[in-house]
C-alpha cells in the first residue's frame, strides 16, 4: 500500500498541473483575444467618457447648491469643489480597463472551450477582423455619443425636477411652525 502511495500522488500532481497548464494556456488565448477585439482600449474610452458625462451632469448641480448656501467664502468653496471633484474621481474609478477586461475574459472564458478562443482569435486576428472591430468601436462611438446627449437631457430634466421639490420642501419647512418635541417612550 505505501509503494503505490507515492506514485498515485505523483499521477495526481501531473494531472494538476497539466490542468493547470491547460488553464495558463486558455487565459493567455483569452488575453490576447481580448486585445484581439480591442475591449481594453474600449473599457478604458467609456470610463474616460462616463467620468466627463458624470462629471458635466452634476456639476450644474453642485454649483446651484453652492449658489443656495452659505458657503459664500471663496475658501470654503475652494474647499467644497475639492471634496466634490474628489468624490467624483473615487466614485469613477470603482473599476479599470485592466480590470474589466481580465473580468470580462475569465466570464467569456467559462463559456468557451480553448478550441473556441483560437478560432475566434483566427478571425479577429484577420483583416476582416481588424476591419470589424474597427467598424464597431466607430459605430459604439457613435451609439455613446447619441445616447450620452439623451442621457445628459434626462438628467438634467431629472435633477431640475429634483431642485423644485427640494425648494417646495425647504419653503413648506420655514413657513410652519416647529412642531413641539415629542417625548420619548416610557
């Protein structure tokens, strides 16, 4: 029993590690196939996009609230601006390109046998491919830009819509009278 002991162990570690081999081997398809259709260049070029759009969206918005305080004191302002575009830049960076293609790739590569990923990596690689992932980041280009002026409208009507009740509600609240306090429970 302890003579077949050590070689079982010795079968099951090359097997591991021819497994572990073929999985190397499949990420590194993945990897370049992602690269192949240009999906880190595209992650990257939304975010850069998403970060602006955000950025010009609430902008408006925090100025008004600047405007309606009473943080009149250029310091102060400086100091909220700072705390705002801070927020902003965390709030946008949640994620990378390297990021959302290594994440992108290992879901896509969970559907997809390595056999799979050469082929697709044969077109992608081809001129056709080339010419086809050009066409789609011009066309997804394109998509963003319409939709980015339909989404900026929205939210502007949105955040408009969002003053007015807020003004409603700061008016009604100096206009009554402070409710006595409620007691606490017994």
């Amino acid at each position: 029993m302890l003579k077949k002991l050590p070689l079982t162990l010795l079968l099951a570690f090359s097997l591991s590690s021819a497994a572990l081999a073929d999985e190397a081997s499949k990420k590194e398809k993945l990897d370049r196939f992602v690269e192949a259709i240009g999906l880190k260049q595209s992650f990257a070029e939304s975010i850069a996009a998403q970060r602006e759009q955000t950025k010009k969206a609430v902008e408006p918005t925090m100025r008004q609230i600047l405007d309606d305080s009473l943080a009149q004191d250029p310091a102060i302002r400086a100091r909220f601006e700072k705390v705002f575009h801070d927020y902003l830049d965390t709030a946008m960076s949640a994620y990378n390109a390297e990021q959302m293609s290594a994440s992108y790739g290992a879901l896509l590569g969970k559907h997809l046998s390595e056999g799979d990923i050469e082929e697709l990596l044969k077109f992608y690689t081809s001129d056709l491919g080339r010419k086809e992932v050009a066409a789609t980041r011009q066309a997804l280009a394109e998509y963003a830009q319409t939709t980015g002026v339909e989404r900026q409208a929205r939210l502007s009507k949105a955040l408009s819509e969002l003053r007015q009740q807020l003004g409603k509600i700061m008016i009604e609240a100096r206009e009554k009278p402070a409710a006595a306090p409620t007691p606490p429970p017994k």
